[in-house]
C-alpha cells in the first residue's frame, strides 16, 4: 500500500476523498494517514459536515437542469409580465386619448362662432358649435410666432357610453386688447374669428385722421397707415403703432375696394412708425427704424 506522509498532499486529495472520487489506492493512502494524523483527520470531519448540504456528484445534473429551468421560467415571467404591461399601457393610453383627452379639431368642422368683447375687463367670450363633434374641451394659447395672436383650440373625442354628447363651448379669453384670435388646429390650420383692430375701427379711424391731420410730411392721399395690432406701454400710457408706406409715381394715389387696398402706383416703406396715446389728448411720436430712437411729432 501507498503510503503519503506529506500532509500538504493530503489536503489536495481531500475533496476527492470526501466525494469518493479517488481509486482504491488514493483512497487507502488518505486512510492511513487519517490515522495517524489528527489535524488532516478535522479537515476532513469539516470537509464531510459541508459535503452534506452540497449535492452529491449524480445530483449535480439535474440541479443543473433544474436551475436553468427556473432561470429560464423567471426570465419568461419577467418578458410576460413586460409585454402585458406594454399592452395595457397600449390601450389606457388609447383609451385617453379617445374618450379624455381627444384631439384638436379642424376649423372646418366648428358651425358657428360668435365673439362678445367686454370694454371693462378687456376679456373676450368666444362661444360656437360643431353639430358634429362631441367637445371634450376648449383651451386657448398665444402663438409661438407672434404674441399678438391668440389660438383658440376645440377637443373633440368619443363619448363614453351611456353619455350624452357636446356640441357646444364657450370660452373668455382675458387681457385681449390689441390682440387677433384665430381659431386653430393647432397652428397650421387657423381661421381668424376676431381681430381687436377691426372691432375697434372707429377709434382706429380717428387716430389716423389726426395722424394724418398733425404729422405735416404725411399726405392721406399719397401716403398709407396700417395699423399693427398691438399696444404698446411706454412712459406709463398705452400707444398704438402704424407703420407707413409711400405710394411713388406721377399723380399716383390709393384707395379701398370693398376690404382691399388698391393703388395705381409703386409702394415704398417710409423708414418709421407713428406712434400715439389711446388716452386724449393724443400725443404723436415718430420711431425712426435707422437710427431706433423716438421723437415727439410737435418737435420735427
């Protein structure tokens, strides 16, 4: 028989040992240096104590195939529960955008529109119907290109069951002086129902006679004030601007038909803005677009 004294050896061969993976004579050669040697003799009294929690070497494989197994369970139940969460997320959001959210509608689908302006508070009531939408809600916004504007946008969405539909709405727009309201679906599909200037066109009228009247380089018949839509604070009173255009050519002149301005001759910006109070007594002042600066009209 094989006798190995070095207990370094021994260590080496225990798990083997333990396990009953040695031949006959490695396993004889362990047993007689168990014998006589207490401290390789604990080794292996540990060694047999933790091989018991362990499975044996014929249990291995189908732990292993047990283990992959439960792995592989886990990881469907994860790609399940994933996909099951995506499909609902799927249909609630359908479901918010169909029957709670819905959709601007195109300004072609609204019947009738009708704006009310209050003089005191400055608000604006738009109030319409569209026979055939059901309206979830009205919501307005200023433009993204130009603050003046003010969109006007109308939900529509299903009705949920067993709920009757809306067909009208109604909103009040605050702090709307100066101001143009479209209707809009959102931006690309605007129709203007209001414009501040126009429901105001006496005032507007009278400020440019008497621009026309104090400004003496201004001739109304050679020369055109448009309004801009706006107003304007500046030194604590509000002012509205019209820029200026020439009409150039012998005996040229301009005039209206029907809404459109007509002119038998060229037109050439003039350089400037006038400006003046809404308050009386009106105060004119000239922005020169070269230079950026204001002046009083009494002291050209």
């Amino acid at each position: 028989m094989t006798e190995i004294k070095d207990c370094e050896i021994i260590k080496d061969l225990l798990p083997g040992y333990v396990e009953n993976l040695l031949s006959s004579a490695g396993t004889d050669a362990v047993d007689a240096h168990l014998s006589g040697c207490p401290s390789c003799r604990r080794i292996c009294e540990e060694l047999k104590e933790a091989s018991t929690e362990l499975p044996s070497p014929r249990e291995r494989p189908a732990l292993d195939g047990f283990r992959k197994l439960k792995k592989r369970t886990r990881r469907l139940k994860i790609l399940a529960v994933s996909s099951l969460t995506l499909v609902l997320s799927a249909v609630f959001s359908g479901f918010l955008m169909l029957f709670v959210i819905g959709e601007p509608a195109g300004t072609s689908w609204i019947d009738a529109v009708s704006c009310v302006y209050d003089e005191a508070s400055d608000s604006l009531t738009v109030s319409g119907r569209a026979a055939n939408l059901n309206i979830r809600k009205v919501v307005w916004e200023v433009s993204d290109q130009d603050s003046t504007d003010i969109h006007v946008l109308v939900y529509e969405a299903e009705a949920l069951p067993f709920t009757s539909e809306t067909h009208d709405f109604s909103i009040t727009i605050p702090d709307i002086r100066g101001r143009n309201v479209s209707l809009a679906c959102p931006n690309y599909d605007r129709m203007q129902i209001y414009s501040w200037t126009d429901d105001h066109y006496e005032l507007v009228e009278d400020l440019k006679e008497k621009i026309y009247q104090q400004v003496a380089s201004l001739n109304s018949e050679t020369d055109i004030l448009y309004c801009r839509p706006e107003i304007q604070e500046k030194d604590g009173s509000e002012w509205i601007a019209f820029s200026v255009e020439h009409v150039t050519g012998e005996d040229a002149s301009w005039w209206y038909y029907g809404d459109r301005m007509v002119t038998d001759g060229d037109l050439e910006p003039a350089g400037y803005e006038v400006w003046v109070t809404l308050e009386e007594p009106h105060e004119i002042w000239i922005y020169n677009y070269t230079n950026g600066t204001f002046q009083r009209n009494d002291s050209m």
